[in-house]
C-alpha cells in the first residue's frame, strides 16, 4: 500500500497581511487540504518506491528519504502563500504522525531519524528509559516527561540538552533501612542493569537497587567496618571498592568486580590499608587510578602514609604507584583544571590537635607534588565543583580539639575559590556548620546548590542539614532546611521519576531519600 495518504497535511490556516510590522493567523474553516509532498517531489507523477522506504527497528517505525528525495524535499513559500508579502521565503514544518492501529507501547518511537545507509534508528521519544550500550552507541533519546535530550555513549545516557528545571521545595520520599548505622552512600549506574546504591555499614554492607521508584536490597557485602564506598570503571568493567577497617591483620580493604553473568559484584583484589577512611578513583591521560585515605596506624599514629595505586593493564590489578605523606586523612577529591589534575587530601587530626594543614597536590611529570596548604579544622569532607568558568573548593569542618580537652562542634566551613592570578585557592565565603561531615553540590536547571552534612552540635545530634544555593555575588545562601540525625553523608541522584537527594545516617540504620519537587 502506498504512504502517501499519510504524508498529506491538512491547512486550515490562512494568512493575512498586517501592515509593515507583521501579520495575523486567521482561523478559515472552508480551506482544501494541500498535498505539500506533491509540490516538493521532482515529478507528481513520479513513484515513491524507491526514494521513501519504511524501516523497522526494535518494534518502532520510521521513514527513510533516498536519492534525490532526500535533497531536493523543498518549495518556494509563495507557492502555497500567493496573498501574503511577509511571510519568510523560507519555513520549516514539523509533522507527528501518529497511526492508531499500531499496538501501543510505553516506549514506541514516534518520531525516528535513520541512519543513511542501515536501519538503525538514532532519534525517538520514549517515556521509559531505553538501554545504553554499545549497540545504542550514537543515539539519541529525547526524555518526554524530563523534556531532555540525550545521547548513549557507549555506557550511559549523557545529556545534550535539558529542560531548565527550578527547585521549588523538597519532600520525604523513602525511609531505607540498612542492617547498621550507615558511614557513607555511592550511587551509581550500571549499563544495561540501571541505577544502584552502596551503603557502608558498621556491621555489613549492603547493595540496593532502584526499582519501580524507590531502593531495594540486591546483595549483601561483608564487611567489618565499613566506611566509605566508590564506584569506577576500567574498560567497560564496573568496580566498587570499600574502604573497611578490620580487627585482623593486616588490615585489607577490598575491591570488588561486577560479574555479569551472575549479576552480582565479586572479589577482585585486596589491598593493605590502615585505619582507611576514604577510596578516590581517577583516570589521567587513560590511566586509571586510586587513592586511599589512611587514617591512623595501629598504634594510633596518624601521621602515616596514604597511598596511590594504578592499574596494570597485563595483570588487571592495582599496584603501588606513590605514597604520600597525610595526618589523620579522612578524604581525598580529584578535580581538574584545564590541563591541570589535582588531588586534596582531608587532614583530620595529628593526635594532638585538629587544627593542621590539609594539602593540594598537582600532578607534574607523572607524579603528585605539594601545590598548596589550607590550615582546616578537623576537615573531613572536600567537594569541588565549578560554577560559570569559576574553580570551588567547599571543606568540611568538623570539630575543633585542643590537648586541653575541650571540642567546639559549632564552626565555621570554607568555600574556597581559586584565584587565576595568584594561582592559589583563596577564601570565598565562610558558612556555619555544626560538626559538618560532608558537602554536595548538584544543579538543578540553571540552578547550583551545596547541601551539608551536619552532624552533632555539641549537645544532640537531631539537627537540620541545609541546602544552599548559588546567588552570584552573595555567594551561598540557605534555602532548605531538611531534619537529619547523625547525617554523615549526601548524594544526589536524578532518575525518570525526578531528581534526589539521599542522606546516611551514623547513629541510625536509618537513611532517608528526599524528592527534589521542580516547576
């Protein structure tokens, strides 16, 4: 059967001269239809069978244009708008064709772009989320309820362009219960499996995985003392690493491999550790890398060494690539600047003292040197982002201790923003905290915020973390106040549903997730 009768478009628009300034849509009724198809092929007589082919993919349609077809498609507008003198000489219709006897699907193309020269389909809107993989490498999906487009890099879904969401407020949306208190969250996606959440947990941990809106337990890890997850990839193969802090010795720590045939995460390696408190992950220059916080040594020495692993490709494991020289480190953040790759460790205490220097590295000739020293207080957390062009540190202060015994929860953290001419990280703004553990930054929209963990005041550790967001000259400003108890960590994350937010609780086994409600 021919497809033409679905490429004719009704008009029942006409258009009227306005004076010079512009014109009118006047609504007509008695109008004939306008074969537009007809005006733009060579010949009306001429057949369509070899220049419009439909193509099928996965249960969705589309047409393909070939030949001259596809590059003489086109008509002088005063063809069809013989009476008007302002209309543009050149315009652009955008048809949806929709055909009511094809059996509905949630995630049916309704609009396709083919690749010249093959069936594969490279643009559709779905409502459900589509699989990313190396077969879908290239194509792009147009989220129909977020109003964003997308594209699969081989591994997951990047974004092109998103619908410029607002926050408006924030609401309690899941109570997750874990088998202890929870030191620290790691959301993260895996292809072809969907969004997952690692809990780090004093007496075992656990995997969690996002289904029908919401996490649900998908595997339990052993672990002793679990303090802190990441997540990364090395060729297309998905890793966690736990940083766990174990009776035995030696104390290891552990990394774990994503199995697919079993679906779930296996032991990969074990890694000496001590006192380990933080993992960071990182590539420079496609070499992979992590690097862990150790905390203390044995007998209660924190000026210990925390070390730099990279991963041999011939053996798939990590080895001892450089140590560097911490006190009492908490964490570590890897950022870049341009053609610059830095690394800040979180020092907490020297065991007299929380009053130290926290250092900034830079990598020169493929090795991390001293590039700056920030005197912090009991740091246990560095966030780095960047907002319009302009580089941020965010630190996280978490109490000040003297040999005197006496400890003040209630102090000052530090946004620090770097200065291109001093080349140098420079105080920002100061934002009050209260035994603060952590700092997320995430935008939503045009919008960027920070959000801090706070923890303990002294006296309870019922209290509110805040969420700030960006305003320019003002700096950071407080615009939520969310009720948290013992809140050790934040991390956001965005699915289909919307955008969250989800907080780990050390005194709890509870943890919560919030909805970040737009306009």
């Amino acid at each position: 059967t021919s497809v033409l009768p679905f490429l004719h478009l009704l008009s029942h628009l006409s258009l009227l001269g306005h004076g010079t300034a512009g014109f009118h849509f006047v609504c007509v009724t008695d109008l004939l239809p306008l074969d537009l198809l007809s005006r733009a092929l060579a010949s009306p007589s001429q057949s369509l069978t070899s220049q419009l082919q439909m193509v099928q993919s996965r249960g969705s349609r589309g047409f393909r244009l070939a030949g001259t077809m596809a590059t003489s498609m086109s008509f002088r507008a005063s063809q069809i708008f013989t009476n008007c003198n302002y209309f543009p000489a050149e315009f652009s219709l955008v048809a949806t064709l929709k055909i009511s006897k094809l059996r509905q699907k949630t995630n049916e193309y309704i609009f396709s772009v083919v690749k010249e020269g093959s069936n594969l389909l490279l643009l559709g809107l779905l409502g459900d989320h589509p699989p990313c993989s190396k077969q879908e490498h290239g194509q792009l999906w147009f989220n129909t309820q977020r109003k964003s487009l997308f594209i699969c890099d081989g591994l997951m879904w990047r974004t092109l362009l998103q619908n410029k969401e607002r926050l408006d407020y924030v609401e309690d949306y899941q109570d997750l219960y874990t088998r202890s208190e929870t030191l620290d969250i790691e959301v993260f996606f895996i292809p072809s499996e969907g969004l997952f959440m690692a809990a780090a947990n004093k007496l075992g941990s656990g995997i969690f995985r996002w289904k029908n809106g919401s996490f649900h337990f998908y595997q339990n890890i052993s672990t002793q003392e679990a303090r802190a997850w990441k997540h990364f990839t090395i060729d297309n193969k998905t890793f966690l690493v736990v940083a766990d802090l174990r009776e035995e010795e030696p104390e290891l720590s552990i990394i774990y491999r994503w199995n697919k045939r079993r679906r779930r995460f296996v032991r990969h390696q074990a890694l000496e550790t001590h006192g380990a408190q933080d993992w960071e992950a990182f590539q420079i220059h496609n070499s992979s890398f992590l690097v862990v916080a150790n905390h203390r040594a044995r007998d209660v020495n924190h000026n210990i060494h925390s070390v730099i692993y990279r991963w041999n490709p011939d053996t798939k494991l990590f080895e001892v690539n450089q140590t560097l020289h911490t006190t009492g480190a908490f964490d570590w953040e890897f950022f870049t600047v341009g053609p610059y790759h830095f690394l800040v460790v979180a020092n907490t205490f020297d065991g007299r003292t929380t009053t130290i220097s926290s250092t900034i590295y830079v990598w020169l000739d493929g090795r991390f040197k001293s590039f700056q020293n920030i005197t912090t207080v009991g740091a246990t957390d560095w966030e780095a982002f960047q907002i319009d062009g302009r580089f941020f540190l965010a630190v996280a202060n978490s109490q000040k201790f003297t040999d005197t015994g006496q400890s003040l929860y209630s102090l000052n953290s530090t946004v620090y923003e770097l200065n291109t001419l001093t080349q140098t990280f420079i105080r920002f703004q100061d934002i009050l905290t209260h035994s603060a553990l952590d700092w997320e930054f995430f935008i939503i929209g045009d919008e960027k915020f920070l959000v801090v963990a706070n923890s303990h005041d002294g006296s309870s550790y019922s209290l509110n973390s805040v969420i700030y967001r960006w305003q320019g000259y003002e700096g950071f400003v407080p615009v939520h106040s969310l009720p948290t108890f013992g809140c050790r960590d934040w991390e956001y994350f965005s699915t289909d549903e919307g955008s969250f937010l989800i907080y780990s609780s050390a005194m709890s086994p509870l943890s919560k997730v919030f909805r970040l409600r737009t306009y």
